[in-house]
C-alpha cells in the first residue's frame, strides 16, 4: 500500500467517525427524558419563589422554543445543526445561559482543563512509564516490587479519595497549599502567573497521582514481557548493557501500546474532570458540561461532545500516521 | 547531615505556614480581612459570571439581588411587611377596579456610576421589557403584568395592570427574596438599541450602595465594594452597610467548605448538611448554628416540603387513599434518619414560620384537632413536638439542646398526622385496596400497585435524603413503592407533565409568605387543568386541584384587599379545604441550615435575634450587612 492510499484510508475512516459522531451527538440529548425549555422555567421557577405566574410561564414556553431553534421537525433541525456545526463551527447560544454563546463559555473554560489535565497527564504518563519500564527490567529484584508495590497501591484508590486525602494532608493538616483557590483575574503578569501555578499544584499532584498507578503497572507488564524476547537476550549475550537493553531494546518496543494509551487519554481530557473541579474549586469545562447534561442545554452539550470527539478522532488518527515512524513493521507492510 | 535536612524541611515549612498566617490578614483577592464580608456563594460557580443583563437569565446571583440592584418596595422579612425601597412611599391606587396605579420615587438616588437614577429609567425598562419580551428570558411576569404606563415627571410615573391588584407592591417589588422587575440604567442600556436582548452588560452599573470591584470569569468569586456615596444609593436610607467589601466566593464541595469554615475563610455558609455543621462546630467555636437548641437551623424560608399527589389519576383521586398515605407516613422517624431530628413539621399546606403562624396555624389548631374522617377517625397529633423531644432525648440528645416549654411548638411545629398504619389500611379497605401475597397493597381489582415517587437527585441533597426516609416509611407500612432520582431538568418535567406525574415530592406551591397567599394559590383555577394523561405541559396548579370549592374561593378573593380580613379568611377555608381532603401532604418547613462564623463578624440574623431572614441570597441580607459588627479580628 503506498503512501497516499494509506493516508487516505486513514483519513476517510476519521471523516466517517466525525460524521457518525456528530450524529449520534446531536440524537442522544433528544433522547434525553428532559426538555431544555423545562429545565429553564424549572430554574426561573426554583429562584421566584411562587412569583412566577401561569401566564408568564405560558408565554416563556413559546418564546424559548423559537429562541432555543426547537420549532420545526427533527430532521429539519438536524441539517441546520450540521450546517451549523460542519460548515461555521457554531454551536450556537447556551440555553441555560441565554443568551451566551456556546464556543464563549468552551473558548472561557477549555484553556484552564487543557493546562492542567495536559500537564497532569504528561507527566503522569513519563514517570509511570519511567518507573514501570524500571520494575520491569529489573522484575527479579527487590526493589522493582517496592515499585511495583506503590502502582498496585496508587492504582485502585478512587480518585475523589485520593483528592481529599492529599487536600485533608496538604491544606489543612499542612496548609502548604490554599483549600479553596482563587484564581487571579484580569491583566496576566508574572506573579499572576506564579499565583495560578501555585493554585493549580494541587489539583495537578492528585491527577497525577491518580494516572501514575496505572502506567507503573500496564508499562511494568509489558517491560517484564519484553525482557523476555529473544531479541533481548541476544543483545546480552552480545555484550549489550543494562542500560542499552532497557532503553533500546525494551523500552522502544514496550512504548507502542503506552502512546496509543496516551493519545486517547489526551483525546480524552477535553471532557474535563468534574471532580477535580469541584474538589478543588477548579475552574474547567466538566462543570458546564455537567450542569448542560441535567439542564438539557442541548447546544452546550453538542459544543463539548463534538469538541471531544474531535480531540480523540484526531488523536486515533495521528497516532495512525506516525505509527509507521515508531514502528519499523508497520512501516514494512 | 540528617539534622541538617531536618533543618532545612522545618525552615521551609515554618516560612510557609509563617507567609499562610500572614496572608490570612489580607483576603486572597487583596482586600483586608477585617474590612471584608465572606459568603458562599449560593449557586457555586457560574459558567457564565461575565452576562450581568438582568434581563436575561443570570445577574440575581453573588450579591446583585441583595446588593447590586435595588427596588421598589422590599421586604422586611422579619415582619413579613412591604416596606418603600426607591418608592418614596406607597403606592398610590388611582381607580376603584385596582388597575391604575401612580408612584413617586425617592430623589437624590444615583447609579454606582454617578448619574442621577429618575423616572426615566422606569420608564426604559419598562418599554425594553414589552418591546423585547419574546427574546428576553426573564421579563415575562412583568410584561404579563403591566398594560401601559407613563411618565408624569422625573420622580414619577403611572402604570396600568392587566387585572385587579392589590398586591402591586409586591409584584413590582419585593414578595420574598427578589423582585422579578430589575430596573436598568437607561443611560447605559438605551445604546444598546435592539442589541439590548444579547446585551452582556458585564461590569454593571448597579443602584445599591455596593459597585462591582473585580469578578473572576470563570464564575468562582465576585467582590463587591461599598460606594463611597453609598448614602445616595438605592437604599442608602437604611444605614451604613459594615463591610467595606463583600466577596461572594464558591468554597468547592461541602467537605472543602467545611474544612475552609474551621479555618475562618469565610463567614457564612448557606445550605451546609448538620454532620458537616456539627463537626465545623466542634473544631471551631466561633461557627454557630442558627439557634442553640434543637431544630438548629432557620425554618423561616417561604416555602414548605410536601408530597404532591396527581389528584386526577386514580387510585390517588380517592381522599381515604391520601389520607392512608398520610398516616402512613412516620413522619418522626422520617425527620430523625433524614435531618437528624433537626426540622420543623407542619400539617397545613405551607410554611409555619413566625409570619405565618399567627395568621393560618394558630387559628387552625383547633379545627386541626377537631377534624375528623369520615370514619369518625381523629387524625392530627398535637403532642407531635413532645413526643419528637423525648424521642431525641432517648437516643442521647443532650437537655440543654432540646427545646421546652412553648419553644418546641416553636421549634417542632404545632403539630402533626399521627403514624397509624392500622387506620390506613382501614382506610384503603374502605375503598376495596387490600394487602395481597406479597405484602404489598393491591389496587381495588386486585391487580400490583406499584407506585412510582419522584425525588430530586444529588441537585437538592436535603429533599433527596427526606425522599428515601419517606418511601421507606410507606414501604414499612405496605406500599409498594418506586422511588425514581432525576435531574432538575427532568423533575420539572415530571411536575409539568400529567401523563408522568404521579407522586413527588415538591415544594412549587406552598410558598405563602404572609397573609397574601395569592402568589401560591392564585393558581387554583380551571384554567390550569388538564386531562389526566395529558403530555401538554401544565403552566400552574402542579398540586392538580379540580375543587370547585376552592376555584370559587381563589375568584372571589381576586376582587379583595389582600389586607382584607375576609381575604384572609379565604386563604385558611382553602388551607382547610386541601388538608380535609389530603389533596397535598405537607411535610414541614425547609430548613435552611446557614451556618456562621463569628471570628471578623458578629451579630448576624439568630433565633433570638431576628431582624431579618439568615439567607445571603435574599435581598432581606441587606439588613445584615447594615447590622453586622466587626469583632477587631485582624
């Protein structure tokens, strides 16, 4: 298969994910048992107190269908979401936020779980791997089991313990780090900077305590497996040391399932991480996306899904195109 | 070498807790701690905190009802008693039908930007309201409300309302927490021209004695500052507000919150669970509940808990059915496994709180025990306070907590239905429902009952745990019930749907706050029915009341004085009404813990101290902010 064919495999498969995608996206909220324009007089109604009269719901009823873009037959709306989302990219206005603007609160939202989650997962992933690949070559002895050991201990640890464990221990036992964080606002300057950093360690030393666990014990499995390869024990009998087997040998081999993890764990932090939000007061998207999927705010959720489904088609297919760089045998097919 | 380390760690360490004590002085937004007001905020995070166009949906948060905006008429929530904000005084009714209607404002008011707050303003909202009412998401029960209007000169203007009103002061001011007409500046809104309906109007400029200093985007915190002409603001009159500033700020999950609480972060909490209290309080003695003794908390608020029951469906359009439910219903067990004991009953169909007490409970108490069914039965327990005393005593509830005397009417409620399973099931015999083999009631043809209880999910935390002690209470009793978690979404859905409601818990229509029960009740009307498998939403009566006798006493009262005693009297004949027939079992008042923290404050709303509602998100907190102290804590 040449170089054009295998791209361009790749590529139409990624354009039928999308499609698909964006179909199954714009179908579930509607399958949802809430209607967006109840669950936006529900929380009118929830703040007035009984103020709220039959004939102001009436008419809000009517207004907020024409507004929300809920007027028509399904299909009707499906291909004016698709044009919407396909061709301008605009998801139009929040319902429960009317009348801000969808790609508003994502563009508002989004740097703030990207510059955590990126960073937390990154790292998590390094030194899992670091460690894993490290109890995994030296499998027999001694200390590769206390390495081990902190993976299966790390691991299985729910995350919201892990979180206030670690927020019990570092606020308030030691209050090395604030409890509840507030973030600076306005021109950014260094100690601004300084300040948000400092603010976001926390939330970053938990996630990456909770994602560590998992590469330590899935790179030490297949470091371990590794090991065992012919290949590498033809490189021991030819002289090679530890250390040029470990990182050549092993290490190079292993790493192929890790990258795949890491790129769809990448994908993935587009969904935010609600929990860490809450926990910690964290500024993010989780929180939208939460409060749009019990409110049925259909356009926040189509705005964040689609967003993630890009992120992780997008990653599935990179890590399609440079698999043949990592690997030799795929680039041979 | 290890002394060294050992050293080193305890000198970074020492540094840091050093700078944290330091730093507790000033508040994380740079503002001194003892010139600074902290509050929960009571929404959590906004997502969207830069949209401060009132007229829309957000902007009522993190301080613009209480502080921010300003409005005709407020509520003095410790009487219950409509008092003038920017009015300069009543409102003037201009013809006997009660429909014209003409108000002075108050001179010498002025924006947070300086510019002289006149009629003109009025006049502006208005028109924006009824020009934009179809693209503007909270403009609705005014527009409905008002015909015409019209300026007389730059202190006052004339309006005409769409039906007789007699509570006009209310509905353009303040009934409870907020009034649904937020003036806007026309100086700053008029540009805007038809752009006004996506108008952000983020930074506003606002009417009350406090200015927006600096907010955070993402929805976490927003600090207000006093205005340095805080004397010509919208309720300047009322008196100097303490704080310099007030930061209303998301402290995260309640475990952080309460963590933050014990270290003096903030001042008051609003809706903390009692175990949380309880353990805040045991590590810190500056946070207090807000009464010493048992039920702790504020049960103030206008409206009041209930199961709502679909009248129209059978089997629950027979009252003997209702009323097995009712006394089915171990309301004592109910209040000690939910709320730890710590609520206050009520038999009636809404709040009983010190306003209302002595309009519809305390004239009721002798009807209440003297009712009986149509068996002969006498329902109502008045000893339900007493017997919830020694109950809580017996499980180790120390003396000194529990109330005595007349405070545990006033802490417990006058009453309530007394727990008898052997008269429901009487009751449901009566009707041909019997037990079957499976110990569960059957319907009159013998056919499974399976009755499907809707309660709020994780979204109201307090109503959620009375849910599951309520259905374990019937299911005990022999009900075989369902009960179903759901979003907010789709638990007005259910309020708002015929063919999905059968039995949930809600608290929609119980909110009389004084003896103007029409907010609440004006809904009782033919209009607002709808067959009984009807998925057309339903815009009022969620309680489904068909009763004629009720109908009739909603119209005639339509054409009263709400200070009218016979107006009045018609309120308690509908009370009487509902509860006679169980059409709504109500539960109690909604408690509502707020938890403070005297350490840079003192002198907020108590029991024994109430000049004002507790809530933070009432507009009722500007009175705290003009009575609070500081303590001189640095």
């Amino acid at each position: 298969m040449g170089v054009i064919a295998f791209v361009a495999k790749r590529f139409g498969l990624y354009l039928a994910v999308l499609f698909i995608g964006l179909t199954i996206t714009f179908m579930l909220p509607r399958l949802m048992p809430i209607n967006p324009v109840d669950g936006y007089i529900g929380q009118i109604q929830s703040r007035a107190n009984g103020t709220l009269t039959p004939e102001a719901i009436e008419e809000m009823r009517a207004n907020l269908e024409v507004l929300y873009g809920l007027k028509g037959d399904i299909f009707t709306q499906y291909l004016s979401y698709l044009k919407r989302v396909v061709i301008d990219f605009d998801f139009g206005p929040s319902f429960t936020y009317y009348p801000a603007e969808v790609s508003t609160m994502i563009t508002t939202a989004l740097p703030w779980t990207l510059g955590l989650l990126l960073t937390a997962t990154i790292i998590a992933w390094l030194l899992g791997n670091m460690v894993g690949l490290v109890a995994g070559y030296f499998h027999k002895k001694r200390a590769a089991s206390i390495l081990e050991f902190v993976g299966i201990l790390l691991y299985p640890i729910p995350y919201y313990i892990m979180a206030v464990t670690v927020l019990l221990l570092l606020a308030y036992i030691f209050p090395i780090f604030p409890l509840s964080p507030t973030f600076p606002v306005g021109e950014i300057t260094w100690p601004k900077v300084g300040m948000i950093i400092y603010n976001s360690l926390l939330p970053a030393i938990t996630l990456v305590l909770a994602g560590f666990g998992w590469n330590i014990l899935s790179m030490k499995a297949l470091a371990v497996a590794t090991t065992e390869e012919p290949y590498v024990v033809y490189a021991r009998l030819k002289g090679a040391s530890n250390w040029t087997r470990m990182t050549r040998y092993v290490f190079r081999n292993a790493l192929l399932p890790q990258v795949t993890a890491l790129a769809l764990s990448l994908g993935m932090i587009f969904n935010g991480a609600l929990l860490t939000e809450i926990i910690f007061s964290y500024p993010g998207i989780g929180l939208i996306m939460r409060t749009a999927a019990t409110g049925g705010d259909y356009n926040v959720l189509y705005g964040a899904i689609t967003l993630s489904i890009l992120a992780v088609a997008t990653a599935g297919l990179v890590i399609d195109l440079i698999y043949p760089l990592l690997d030799p045998r795929i680039r041979h097919k | 070498m290890v002394r060294l380390r050992r050293t080193l760690v305890a000198s970074v360490i020492g540094a840091m807790l050093t700078t944290t004590a330091i730093a507790q002085t000033m508040t994380d937004v740079g503002t001194p701690r003892d010139e600074t007001l902290i509050v929960q905020t009571f929404d959590g995070r906004a997502a969207n905190a830069s949209a401060q166009n009132p007229m829309n949906a957000y902007a009522i948060w993190r301080g613009f009802r209480e502080l921010g905006w300003s409005w005709l008429w407020e509520m003095d929530t410790a009487t219950g008693q409509s008092y003038p904000e920017l009015a300069a005084g009543p409102v003037e009714v201009l013809n006997d039908e009660h429909t014209q209607f003409r108000v002075t404002l108050r001179e010498g008011v002025y924006w947070s930007d300086g510019v002289e707050f006149t009629a003109d303003d009025v006049i502006y909202s208005l028109d924006t309201y009824t020009k934009y009412r179809s693209q503007l998401g909270r403009v609705a029960v005014i527009a409905n409300f008002v015909t015409s209007w019209k300026k007389i000169d730059d202190f006052t203007f004339e309006v005409e309302t769409s039906r007789p009103s007699y509570d006009f002061q209310t509905v353009m001011g303040v009934y409870t927490w907020g009034s649904q007409f937020v003036i806007v500046p026309k100086h700053i809104f008029e540009p805007q021209g038809d752009d006004v309906v996506t108008f952000q109007n983020t930074n506003a400029v606002t009417l009350g004695p406090y200015k927006i200093k600096e907010f955070d985007p993402n929805g976490s915190w927003q600090l207000w500052e006093l205005r340095e002409d805080w004397e010509r603001s919208g309720w300047g009159n009322l008196g100097e507000p303490k704080p310099k500033y007030v930061l209303y700020k998301d402290f995260g999950a309640e475990e952080t919150r309460t963590l933050a609480f014990v270290q003096n972060q903030y001042d008051v909490d609003t809706f903390m669970s009692p175990d949380s209290i309880q353990a805040a309080k045991g590590r810190n003695p500056n946070i207090e509940s807000f009464s010493p003794t048992f039920p702790y908390h504020d049960m103030n608020d206008a409206c009041s808990y209930g199961v709502y029951m679909n009248l129209q469906r059978a089997p629950f359009d027979k009252p003997e059915v209702r009323w097995a439910l009712a006394l089915s219903l171990n309301m004592q067990q109910v209040g000690i496994s939910s709320m730890s004991g710590q609520f206050k009953a009520g038999a009636l169909p809404l709040a009983d709180t010190p306003i209302t007490n002595p309009l519809y409970y305390a004239p009721l108490q002798s009807w209440l025990e003297e009712l009986t069914l149509a068996d002969g039965y006498k329902p109502y327990n008045t000893n339900f306070g007493a017997e919830l005393t020694e109950a809580l005593a017996s499980q180790g509830v120390d003396a000194s907590e529990l109330p005595t005397g007349d405070d545990i009417e006033r802490g417990f409620g006058m009453g309530w239905w007394k727990h008898d399973p052997a008269e429901a099931a009487k009751l449901l015999e009566s009707v041909g429902m019997k037990k079957g083999a499976d110990g569960f009631f059957a319907l009159e043809d013998g056919s499974p009952w399976v009755l499907e209880f809707v309660i709020p999910g994780d979204w109201n935390k307090v109503i959620q745990r009375i849910g599951f002690s309520i259905a374990d209470s019937w299911r005990q009793a022999g009900f075989n019930i369902n009960t179903r978690q759901v979003d907010n979404g789709e638990w007005t859905t259910v309020q708002n749907t015929n063919a999905r409601n059968e039995l949930m818990i809600n608290w929609s229509q119980s909110c009389t706050y004084n003896s103007n029960w029409q907010n609440s009740w004006r809904q009782f009307d033919a209009r607002y029915v709808l067959p009984p498998d009807s998925t057309d939403p339903l815009n009022g009566n969620f309680m489904r009341v068909t009763d004629e006798r009720i109908f009739e006493l909603v119209a005639d009262s339509a054409k009263l004085p709400t200070d009218d005693p016979q107006f009045l009297e018609n309120g308690r004949s509908i009370a009487q009404h509902l509860t006679e027939d169980m059409q709504v079992i109500n539960l109690m008042n909604i408690p509502t813990t707020i938890p403070t923290n005297k350490t840079y404050w003192t002198n907020f709303p108590k029991q024994d101290n109430f000049y004002a509602a507790p809530y933070t998100w009432w507009s009722s907190f500007k009175k705290t902010v003009v009575n609070i102290e500081p303590t001189g804590q640095q």
